[in-house]
C-alpha cells in the first residue's frame, strides 16, 4: 500500500489533514480563494450553489463552537446539506467499528466528513478507509493540528499586514499543548514569516527539537518586544497531565497579555487568538476587547477559509471524474 497522502495522483488536495509540507504556493492560493468568500464590511455573507447535492458529515468529539458552526455554516453557505453528529471515533479506531460508522455514513451519501477528534491518528485512519470520492478534513486532531485554523490565522495576518516576509510574529502561551500554535509554525514557516517567535513559560514550552525554525523566550516582555502580530493561545488544561502551571491569577500576573505588555510590541501590532478565550488569564479583557484586537475578524475569516477548502476538495473531486 501507498503511504498515506492527502493529494490525489494528480497532486491537487484530496483530505486536509495536516499543513506539514504544505509548500508556500499551495497556501496563497487557498488564502486567495478564501479571501472571494470575505463579504465587504458590512455586507450579507456570500452564498453560493457550488456544493449543491454535496452532503458533509460533521463529526465532533471535543468541544467546540467556532470550528463546528463556521463549517457547518461554510457548507450551508455553498449550497451542501450538513450532517452534524456527536459520536465518539476515537475510543473505536482500534477495533472494526470506526469503519462501520463511516461505511454507514457513506450508505447515507456523505461526501465529505470534518473530524475533530482528541486522539491523534483518527482523521488519518478514517481518510485511508472512505470511498475515493469521499474527502476528510480536519477540525482539530488532539494536540497536533488544526490545519483550518493555520490558514484562518495566516488570511487574518495578510489582510492586516499585506504579507509576511518582514514581520516579527510571537505565539505566546501554551504552546506545547496547542494544536493552534503547531499548525500556526507550519504554515508561518511555508510563508517565511520574518522571524518567529514561540514565547512560553517552560512547563509549556513544546520539546526541544519541535518547531526548530522559531526562537524560544521564556519572558513574554523579552518575546513580545518589536512583533507585528501576537498570537495568544489558551490555556488548555484539559491536556495537562499534572499541574504544570500555577493558578489563574499567577498566571495572568507572569504570561498574560495586559495592555502595559502590549506597548512592548509595534504600535501597529494586532493581537491574535483563536478562541475560546480565557478572560483575565492569557489576555486582559481590555486587551481581547480593545482596538488592536483581531479575535473577530479571525472567526469571520474562519468561515471563509473553510468555503475554500470545501470548494477546493469538491473542485479536484470533480476535475478526477470520482462520482459516487
Ligand atoms: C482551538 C481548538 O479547539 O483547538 N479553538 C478553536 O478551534 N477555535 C483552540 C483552543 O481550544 O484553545
């Protein structure tokens, strides 16, 4: 057997699972067809027939409101039906039984399935075993990826900085359990971002030898001095095995982007995060709230990026001749 890949024979995208290897040229034209699905300010949201007949099977569980309504409504908004299930893939990928929910899902004509699962390898497993027509996108794979969320964040960085090769980008918090920050170097290193910085105490710091290309701070003042873009992230203690961080408010008082910290950075920096945000801990409400805040934006262009993606998978399903 072939090893897994998420392009098709002709190499145009199949699944997204992943923006690891993802090459620069492959990114700018998804973020360029995202950007077709930004409505002007103030203008009803875009809507098409692309993906009529197109049926998407929304499969989550772990919590989520953004990535599951801004697919849901990217499917709606190209003229698909979307399926939205709540049932639990990962306690099953070692036996037979993933592969019935998804055969039986397929008997039902499901097109695309968008996964977010806490166990790593599930997306994969379900990709490898699905009709050739069918794609699967990722929503969030444990610890590892959120490919979605990457091209999101970099379409948030164009629209407000125009490019990426002279700024200086800091994700600031979590890192080492944050599929965010992960799928945010992939992509900010395809893009050669000027220079990245990954700024976290050090019982979150990822383990050396991941993220090679960014610098290490262990001082948010240090780390945020001079950037153009400061992604927060949340803290997930959900993923933490023991207690690695001190409380709330300690943590707040030592890592939490206050408005004091913020004017370490250029005056132009915009502040970033992909929700949901923990207020008073990782980011002073006056700051998530305040005018160099993007938080909204980057849940606008969320929807976006997935039409795109949506569109792209269907496009090259249709360019192969696969039909189910
Ligand atoms: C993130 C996630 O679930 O990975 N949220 C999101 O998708 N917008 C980030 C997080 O939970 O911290």
């Amino acid at each position: 057997m072939l090893p897994f890949s998420q392009y098709d024979a002709a190499g145009r995208l199949r699944h997204l699972i992943t923006l690891d290897g993802m090459s620069r040229d492959q990114i700018l034209e998804l973020l360029e067809r995202s950007r077709h699905y930004l409505a002007p300010n103030g203008a009803m949201p875009i809507r098409t027939r692309a993906l009529e007949g197109i049926t998407i099977g929304n499969i989550f569980n772990e919590p989520s409101t953004r990535t599951r309504s801004s697919f849901e409504l990217a499917g709606r908004r190209l003229g698909a039906d979307v399926l939205n299930l709540e049932i639990q893939l990962s306690s099953r990928v070692k036996g037979e039984t993933v592969i019935d929910t998804i055969q039986t899902l397929e008997s039902m004509a499901v097109d695309v399935f968008v996964i977010r699962d806490a166990e790593p390898g599930v997306t994969q497993f379900v990709a490898e075993n699905v009709y050739d027509h069918v794609s699967v996108l990722s929503a969030g794979e444990a610890h590892l990826s959120h490919p979605t969320q990457g091209l999101l964040d970099a379409l948030t960085i164009l629209q407000y900085k125009g490019g990426f090769r002279d700024l200086v980008v800091a994700v600031v918090g979590d890192v080492k359990h944050s599929r965010v920050a992960r799928s945010a170097y992939q992509v900010f290193s395809a893009l050669g971002v000027g220079e990245l910085r990954i700024v976290a105490p050090d019982a979150l710091m990822p383990n050396a030898g991941e993220m090679p290309q960014a610098a290490r701070f262990s001082s948010i003042e240090e780390g945020i001095a001079h950037c153009d873009v400061v992604m927060m992230l949340r803290v997930q203690k959900e993923r933490m095995t023991q207690a690695s961080i001190p409380d709330s408010a300690e943590y707040h008082a030592r890592w939490g982007l206050t408005k004091i910290r913020l004017g370490l950075a250029r005056p132009d920096a915009i502040v970033m995060h992909p929700g949901p945000i923990n207020r008073e801990v990782e980011i002073a409400s006056e700051v998530a709230d305040g005018p160099r805040s993007v938080i909204r934006e980057q849940v606008t262009n969320g929807v976006a990026v997935r039409m795109a993606i949506l569109e792209t998978v269907i496009g090259n399903r249709r360019l192969r001749g696969d039909h189910r």
